[in-house]
C-alpha cells in the first residue's frame, strides 16, 4: 500500500492554494482473475461470483466497456422511438450520467466501487480520445486555410475573436474576486466559450449528409481557421495562468519556447520525413508497414513530450496529426486501421466517463463567479450566432442559410465536454461550473442538428431549374455531356461511346469529365477543376492519369469534343450530389454512368461494386436531366472515331414504329405479342451489333416484356437492358 497523507496543500508566492490528492492503491495490482475454477474450490465458496470477478481490472474493465457500449444504443433507440432525433452523443452522455455517481455511489456503482476501477477505466477512455485527436489531425488539410479565400479566413478569425472580446469586457466590468484574474480563470475560459471545433462541426455536417454542399464547404474552413486559432489561444493562456500561478515570468518565456521548439520538430522535421516516406512509395502501392510504425510511435511519443514539456496541453497528438500528410497513402491508411476502433469503441467510453463527471447537485449552492460565467458563457455563445449570420449574410448568403450556418459555428460536442472535463479535473473550474457548461452542451447539441435540418435544404436551390433532356437538344447544337470514371477500366469506354457518336465541327459534343474517388483519409471533401497547365494540388496529384487521357483525345478530335475534367473526393453516399451539382451548373443534358459490374471475356464476372450501384440508383432519383449507364458485358465497347470503319450501333424501341418509318436509318420493324417472343428476338441479334442503346419504363410493363419483369436482376438498366447484360 502507498501511504502518506491523503490531501495536501501547495501554497504558492502569489498566495495561490493548489489541493493535490493522493489515492492508495493496492500492490501488487490485480489485473486477471485467477478464473472459475479458484472460485469453484473449497476457499472461493464464501465468495460471490460478481463480487469476486469485479476484485480484479481485467473483468471489471470487460464488463464496464460493454456496459457503455450496449447502453448507449439502448437510449438512442428509444429516444428515436419517442421521436427525439437526437445524436449519438447525446445518449452517450446520459449513460455516464446513469452510471456515474449522480445515480450510483460509492460500492454501488460499477463505475466508482474503487478508485482503482475509476483510474483504470479513466485512462483507457483518456487513450481513445488522444488517440482521436491525433486521427482528427490525420484527417485535416492545413493548406485549406490559406486556399479557402479571404471571406473564409475573415469568417473564421472574427466568429472566435468578436465573441472573446465580448466575454472579457464582461469579466472586466464584473465584480468578482480578485483571486479568479490572478488565476486567469475568465480568460481560459473565455478562449472555450468562443472557440471553433472542427471535428464537431465535421461530425454534424456529416450527420445531416451536408459535406458536399456549399454550406458544408464554408462551415469547414471557417470551422477549421477558427479551431487552430482557438489551439494557439489556449497555449497562449496556459503559459500565462503558469507564469502567474508560480509567480516567476521567466517560466512564461521558457514555456513559449518550448512550444516553438515542439512546432519545430513537428512540423519541419516529422512532417518532412512523413513526405520523405509518401514519396518513396510508388502510386498505386500500399504505404510500407515501417511507415505506418513511425507514425504510431511520432504519435505515442508526442502525449508524453507535451506533458514533460508542460506546452499544449493534451494537443500534442493532435498536432503530429496535421504533420502527417492527408489522403493516401499514409494518411489513408492510418485512418482505415484505426478509425473504426476509435470512434465505434473508445470514443463512446470516453464521453460516457465524461457524462461520469456530471453532479447537478452542485448546482444547488452556486458560487457568484459560477453564476457569472454562466451567464458570460451563453452571452459568448448568442454573440458567436450573431457574428456569424452576420457575416455570412454580409457574403450575399440567403437569411435562411446564414442563419443554418450560424447554428453549425455555435455548435458543441465531444471536444468542449473533453476541455471541461479536463478543467474540472486539475482544479481550474469547480463542480459548479463544470455542471453548467455540461447543461449548456447537452442543449446546444441536442438542437443545433435540428435547426440546421430545417433550415437549410441544398436542393431548395434548384427547385426552379427547368430539367433537361437530350430529346430537348435541337439539330446541331452543342450537346453537353457528363461521364463518370471509376476505375482506369472506365476512361476507355467513355472514349468509344464518344467516338461512336460522330461529334462535329458542326455538331460539336462538350464532355465533362468527372473522376470520382472516395474520401479517405481525409476530413473535408475536394472538388477539384483541372484547367490545362494547372497543379491540382500542393503535394500530391488527383486523376492525373485521366487528364492526360482525356487531353490527347481533345487534341485527336479539335474543335468537335470539348473537354473539361473534374475530381469530386468525397463519401460514396455523397457523390451524387457532386454529380447532380455539375449537371446543374454546367446546364447537362446527358450523364454516362459505369455500370457497377464488369464481366470477362468468358462471361465470368471480374468484379462488382455495390457502392457503384447505390450511387447509380441516387443519380437516377435526383438527375436534373437525362441518364445512361453503360454496360459492358462480354464484349467490350470498342468503336473507333476512323471514318472508314463501319459502326453497328442498334436502338431498340417499343411501340408503334410509325415514327421511324420516317428516319433515314434502317430499321427492322419486329412483332411480338409478349416477353417470350421478345427475348427469342433479341438472342437472335444480339451478336451483330456492337453497341445496343436501350430505354427504362420504370415502374411499367408493356405487352412486348409482359412476363420478364420478374426475372430482372438489374431494375436501373430495365428489363431490355438487363435481358442484353445476361450471360445467356
């Protein structure tokens, strides 16, 4: 056992009193039990079995993480039952509310029976949300401050500083102790109160699918200038309340250089052996284990330097985070390895032993300085919302977007109740103050997503845009067209079915070319224009492949293809809002989609995407005009743009063939009375063409395919189609 005194009081020069805590913990620890069968023996019968288990920190931890891994989605099923659409977050806090001593006390509680069970459990959480700060710093791209604009930048400085300035005039004109300015209290947590999140402001707008929208975009980068703002505030403010908690002013000096000598190392020397690496992996490859290991040891390494250094507090992991460089193939990949257990695991631990912490007993016997930063913190909080629909409806915003944005800059989550929590557990606030910032928390993060889902709508946009056809384009017209590209399988294709529709001087076809890769390892979403002679990116290069390709067959076809290529990064459930936006903007009549399956010469299939598919069926939904979607079975599309070679193109029609009796193309006009006879029609000529172009009647059946609809595997290519793409 450690003994010695259980309190102990550190006065300091200033006549500052610091309580420090000891606890006694047993040695040596009892971590695994010795099992079922040592309990089973004539010694462990007086013992009980839960009583028993719960003695030692393996078992104990087990069965508290599965407590608060199963209890929060146990709330949030009934709150959405009760029709409350409130987030994740907001049930993981109530069960640490429920488990922690608001509830349970003392042997009672699975959480608090021993400080041993509360130290053990408290560090495993402590790990998950340092290790989520360094995942969040993985995520984000540093260059999106300086390439977001002046507005941005602007929007993101003032929504932090306006609200800061209004918070400290309301500490100055105050008459509270002047103990609490010696301490610096109103000023750390002024910076808190006004400060910018970026990870719960990408968390919501990922929530209510908005990362693609323009909204999105604007609330990330203001979010994102507005979060390393607030960083550096904090480190500022930390040095001070040291300086004057120790009365010695040299220290503040020697912490700033510390900080500067920690941001040397970081972002010059980890971050250019972290490019070193990326570089010498091949495109296309996976990123070498060894690679992977430097960054999980750059990351284990920079919690325990912070905390010797005594510089940024627990955001040293987070700041090796922005070292590493976004997307693939470093970034990437860390991201996929860990992601998963961070924020499906060890995050909800962690806010649940935040919700531990929450006593609103204490907020029977308020002292005046809790009540005046109560109210110093909702004071921040209306001046943040008024800043910020201010300025954004000074950009010529719509009052209901500015007000939507308003709502996402004020929004709070996991960080704010992390930098409470911490407060509250080295002294710098009390209980009382800590119950408050909770309630006001809980509330802001309970209705901001609401709110936002009300107010702004990105489709509202568009709702008078006239929808477009090809059956609308006239004789001779510029025909503007959209394909989509995948994989590098896919630019080929797109090429032969260019080809194979004769563009012309005359008759010219403007293709825009949108590559779509997923979002990984990344946080914010990219959609990049590739102009001719034009660097996409600082450090690395997005469909750099595709632009070549599509170039030189610009430069085959002058003046008849135009061509303008695009990258929308972005989650699969959102590309085609990226899609949808290009064909509004750009006023497309067409839009070529990949199928999701591809088959190989022998009619075995050589991969299929569901994703693909998902995102065929989105566009077919929301397109703003009309939609193919090529499929390439056991013969490839491949149709040259030489005049001297013929093409056997076939469209198929149903119905009444006066109408093309009147077209200077052959035709063969075929009776059928039902879905048999048209498929023995199709199998008789689907080897003397090389390209069918075919329709959907959705959601209807025709005499010609009466029987067939049940037998279609692939709704969004019809029942022709889908009879063409079959095997037999």
């Amino acid at each position: 056992m450690e003994v010695g005194p259980p309190e102990v009081v550190r006065t300091y020069k200033n006549g500052t009193s610091i309580l420090e805590k000891k606890l006694c913990l047993s040695f040596p620890p009892k971590v695994y039990s010795p099992g079922l069968i040592s309990l089973l023996s004539p010694q462990g019968h007086d013992q009980k079995l839960g009583n028993y288990l719960l003695e030692y920190a393996a078992p104990r931890l087990q069965l508290q993480m599965i407590v608060t891994f199963l209890l929060p989605r146990v709330i949030h099923c009934v709150l959405k039952h009760l029709r409350l659409r409130l987030p994740i977050f907001i049930s993981q806090l109530l069960t640490g509310m429920i488990l922690g001593p608001m509830v349970f006390k003392g042997k009672n509680s699975l959480i608090t029976m021993s400080d041993e069970s509360v130290i053990v459990l408290g560090t495993v959480a402590s790990f998950g949300y340092i290790f989520f700060l360094f995942l969040t710093g993985v995520k984000m791209d540093v260059c999106m401050t300086y390439r977001s604009g002046k507005k941005v930048i602007c929007i993101g400085l003032l929504t932090v500083v306006v609200p800061l300035i209004v918070c400290l005039l309301m500490a100055k004109s105050s008459d509270m102790d002047r103990q609490e300015f010696i301490e610096n209290k109103p000023f750390i947590l002024a910076v808190s109160y006004s400060g910018t999140s970026f990870p719960v402001v990408h968390c919501l707008l990922s929530e209510l699918k908005l990362l693609n929208s323009e909204l999105g975009r604007l609330g990330l980068s203001a979010a994102l200038i507005g979060d390393i703002l607030s960083l550096f505030l904090r480190t500022i403010l930390y040095g001070l309340f040291e300086g004057h908690r120790k009365s010695e002013w040299k220290k503040v000096l020697r912490h700033f250089g510390k900080a500067v000598l920690f941001l040397v190392l970081v972002f010059i020397c980890l971050r250019s052996l972290m490019k070193w690496m990326v570089r010498s992996t091949r495109e296309g490859e996976k990123i070498k284990k060894m690679c992977l290991y430097s960054a999980i040891l750059a990351f284990m390494i920079s919690h325990k330097l912070t905390e010797n250094l005594r510089v940024f507090f627990i955001q040293g992991p987070f700041l090796v985070g922005l070292a590493i460089p976004e997307g693939p193939p470093l970034g990437s990949a860390l991201v996929e390895k860990f992601e998963p257990v961070v924020s499906g695991f060890l995050m909800p631990l962690f806010v649940a032993t935040c919700g531990m912490r929450i006593d609103f007993s204490h907020l029977k016997q308020l002292s005046p300085f809790a009540q005046h930063q109560a109210v110093a913190a909702v004071v921040t909080v209306i001046a943040k919302f008024g800043v910020s629909f201010l300025l954004s409806f000074l950009c010529n915003i719509p009052t209901r977007d500015s007000l939507a944005f308003a709502f996402i800059m004020i929004s709070k989550g996991v960080v704010e109740m992390a930098i409470y929590s911490s407060m509250n557990d080295f002294g710098v606030i009390d209980p009382d103050i800590f119950a408050y910032m909770a309630i006001i928390i809980i509330l802001i993060a309970s209705i901001v997503p609401m709110l936002v889902k009300t107010l702004y709508d990105p489709s509202r946009k568009y709702a008078c845009y006239p929808k477009r056809s090809i059956v609308q384009c006239k004789l001779n017209e510029e025909l503007r067209m959209i394909s989509c590209i995948h994989v590098p399988a896919n630019v080929n294709s797109i090429i032969h079915i260019i080809n194979a529709s004769c563009p012309t001087k005359h008759s010219p076809i403007s293709l825009h070319v949108l590559h779509l890769i997923k979002l990984s390892g990344r946080a914010t979403p990219l959609f990049i224009s590739h102009e001719k002679n034009w660097n996409t990116l600082s450090d690395s290069l997005y469909s750099e492949n595709v632009v070549l390709t599509f170039n030189q067959f610009e430069r085959n076809n002058w003046g008849a293809v135009l061509v303008k290529v695009f990258t929308a990064v972005s989650p699969p459930n959102l590309m085609h809002e990226d899609i949808c936006n290009l064909a509004r903007d750009h006023l497309t009549s067409f839009i070529i989609l990949p199928f999701h399956r591809q088959w190989q010469v022998d009619g075995s299939i050589e991969s299929e995407d569901q994703t693909i598919r998902r995102l065929n069926y989105s566009v077919l939904e929301k397109s703003p005009c009309s939609v193919g979607i090529l499929v390439e079975g056991r013969r490839r599309v491949n149709l040259s743009n030489s005049r001297d070679h013929t093409q056997s193109i076939a469209v198929i029609f149903l119905g009444d063939g006066e109408m093309l009796r009147n077209a200077k193309e052959t035709y063969i006009e075929k009776l059928v009375r039902d879905g048999p006879e048209t498929l023995e029609f199709l199998r008789s000529i689907v080897n003397n063409y090389q390209l069918f172009i075919v329709g959907r009647r959705y959601r209807r059946e025709d005499p010609q395919t009466f029987g067939l609809h049940e037998w279609t595997e692939f709704q969004e290519i019809g029942i022709i189609g889908d009879l063409l793409s079959s095997a037999d």
